[in-house]
C-alpha cells in the first residue's frame, strides 16, 4: 500500500536547477544574452517549463526564426521533451552530477531524426496521458483509469503542469496503489536505459513464484544474467538491491507511474 506520503512528498518536490545558454551560431545581437538560471521539479516535462526561458532568448535571435520549434541539447545530445527531466539528468549526468546543469537552446536545425515534434502543450498533456494509461493496463489490466471521469483526467494533468502535489495525488494514488496486499500488481511497469539512451521496456512481475514478494537484485539478475554489477538509478538515487520492486513502483515511479531505471 502506497502509504508513505513522506517518500511521495520527498520525491514530488525534488529540483534541478538548470543553466540555458543559446547556441552560439544562433545569437544576432551584438550584446550576448545572459544565460537563463532557474529551478525546475524533475518530474516535470521542459515544455511545460520553459516558457520563460523561450521569452528571454528570442530576442537575440533572427525574427525569421521566431516561430520555429525550440530544442535543447546537452554536449550535442538533443534532450527528448517526452521524458521526465529528472531521467534525462539522471541518464546522461548520473555518473558526473554537475550542477548547475548546462543546456543549450536551439531555434534552427531541429534534429527530426531524433525528437518528437511538440508544438504545444496539449501535445505533451496527449502523451502523458496514453504513457499513464499504458501503465495502468500494465498495473490493473486498465480498470482504474477506465473508471474515472474526464474531470480526474484533467486534475491529474492540472496537477502536474502547475506542480500541485495535493491536486495531483488526490487522483493519482488510485493509479499508484495495488489492490489489496493479496492481489498487488499484475504487473509492473519499468522502463530501464543504458547511457546511449537505448530504452528496454519489461513486463515485470512484483511477486516470485513461492509468492514472496520480488527484489530489485532479482530483476537485475534476470535482465542481466550476465553481468555481476549493475546498479540502478532513479531520482537521483542509487537503489538498495534488497529493495522489494512493489514498493518501488508504488513509491518512486514517476508521474506516468512507470519506474524510469538508469543503469549505472
């Protein structure tokens, strides 16, 4: 049972603070543009906090590209909006954590190969959404998400984009909970990245077959059966392999209840 608000609260409430400066190439002005400092909630997604960012920049960059679609990368490695920005450091500063986190701000050459287009916020509302559903299909063959009514879908979005925790859990805890200790999940859902951004997904179940409760040092063993140390990330974290996996999902998933794992 998801019951421990203290841990919720602890990682809803985690920042970053970041540091944007604008590409070089991309700058008009003959005064260079002060770079861009500000915190931001690791569970949160850059598009729906960046507007302020976008504003400061546009100044200092050709009108003509004004309305072209911004991107950020991190030492040439373009940043993908949909996923939570707390991952994307963790995945590719996890192992040198320097911080303020420097990004660079593009306005021309968007990197099509490699992002998804994201014109707007209803775009990343729209895809968190179908990631919360897939998760709940995962967790409870579908049956939460199906029971609420538009006006929850909305609180949920509501709460995460204004960085609301009380507005947000209200709903989400539905999602984050098994159903009773005897059924738990039926699965769980884990996404685990190697440091070149290659995402696995798994069908993880939380329990062993004698129905003893499942630990992280077990999927580990079962994912990499042969390797001896791997050791697993998520918010900043390095996990406890004794740490049993239905906690962790109910715990430490991110906002789209799906467990975002760095291997390190």
């Amino acid at each position: 049972m998801a019951n421990d608000r203290e841990v919720l609260r602890e990682i809803w409430d985690g920042k970053l603070p970041i540091c944007f400066q604008l590409d070089q190439d991309e700058i008009m002005e003959i005064q260079q543009p002060d770079p861009f400092y500000v915190m931001v909630p690791r569970l949160s997604y850059f598009p729906l906090v960046t507007d302020k960012m976008k504003r400061h920049f546009l100044r200092y960059i050709s009108q003509e590209n004004a309305d072209n679609e911004m991107w950020l990368d991190y030492n040439g490695q373009p940043m993908k909006w949909h996923y939570p920005i707390g991952f994307l450091f963790d995945l590719y500063c996890g192992n040198d954590p320097q911080l303020p986190w420097m990004l660079t701000v593009h306005f021309t050459k968007f990197p099509e190969n490699i992002l998804l287009r994201c014109p707007n916020k209803d775009v990343v509302e729209a895809h968190f959404m179908s990631t919360i559903k897939e998760a709940d299909v995962l967790k409870h063959r579908g049956q939460v998400m199906s029971t609420m009514q538009k006006k929850d879908h909305n609180q949920l979005w509501l709460g995460l984009q204004n960085d609301k925790f009380d507005q947000f859990w209200a709903i989400n805890r539905r999602l984050m909970e098994s159903h009773g200790d005897n059924e738990g999940f039926k699965h769980i859902p884990v996404r685990l990245y190697s440091d070149d951004g290659t995402c696995n997904q798994h069908l993880v179940c939380p329990k062993n077959s004698d129905g003893s409760r499942k630990i992280l040092q077990q999927l580990i063993s079962e994912i990499f059966p042969d390797k001896l140390e791997v050791k697993l990330k998520t918010h900043g974290v390095m996990i406890p392999s004794d740490t049993p996996l239905q906690w962790l999902s109910e715990h430490m998933s991110y906002p789209d209840n799906f467990l975002h794992l760095c291997v390190c």
